[in-house]
C-alpha cells in the first residue's frame, strides 16, 4: 500500500509540472496562424483558430482580451481559460492605398 501512495504522489507531482509546462507556452493573438492558436489554446480546436483569424482580418487587430469573446464560437469562458496564454502584441500594420496623382491631402476647404 505504501508504494502505490508514492507511486501515485510521484505521478501527481510529475503531471502538475508538466502543465504548469505547458501553461508557459503563451501566443500572441494578433500575429498566431490557426495551427499555433490551435496548439497554444484551451477549447480553441482548428475550426475556432480559423474564425479567430477571419474576424481579425475583417475587424482588425485585438485591442483586448476580452474582444477575443466576439468571435463566433468563444465565449468568455474560453477567454478566462487562456488569459494567461494570450498575448496582445500589434498586428502588422497595414498600409493606405497611394492616393492618386494631383488628389488634395485634406479635406477641401471653401474660399470665399
């Protein structure tokens, strides 16, 4: 009886060190790929990481955390789960189009 309590003590020890392993491992919500939310994320499979990055791409980046819950699919639950993993760095920054040739800068202005 006494070796499987220190069995089962060690195996205990051994499984909380390993997740809080892989608690470290943290993503940045703006710039991941599905696979990496995927990985990285509690209750985000494939097809949530993919409506993760359709909603940044028409939205833009994540300003907050809690913005990640107006994804179709996350709840604030799943945001609560991963606030430790998430990470809120920029996004690339995107570009305006070139204005074309001889447009004004600003808005137009009335001259009497």
């Amino acid at each position: 009886m006494k070796m499987f309590n220190k069995f089962a003590a060690a195996s205990l020890l051994s499984m909380l060190l390993a997740g809080a392993a892989w608690a470290n491992e943290t993503v940045n919500i703006n710039t991941a790929d599905a696979a990496t939310l995927d990985r990285v994320l509690v209750n985000i499979g494939p097809a949530k990481a993919d409506a993760i990055i359709a909603h940044r791409r028409e939205h833009g980046a994540f300003r907050s955390v809690e913005q990640l819950a107006m994804v179709k699919g996350v709840g604030l639950r799943t945001v609560e789960l991963n606030r430790d993993r998430i990470e809120l760095g920029s996004a690339p920054t995107r570009t305006p189009a070139p204005r074309p040739a001889g447009a004004a800068a600003g808005p137009a202005t009335m001259q009497r």
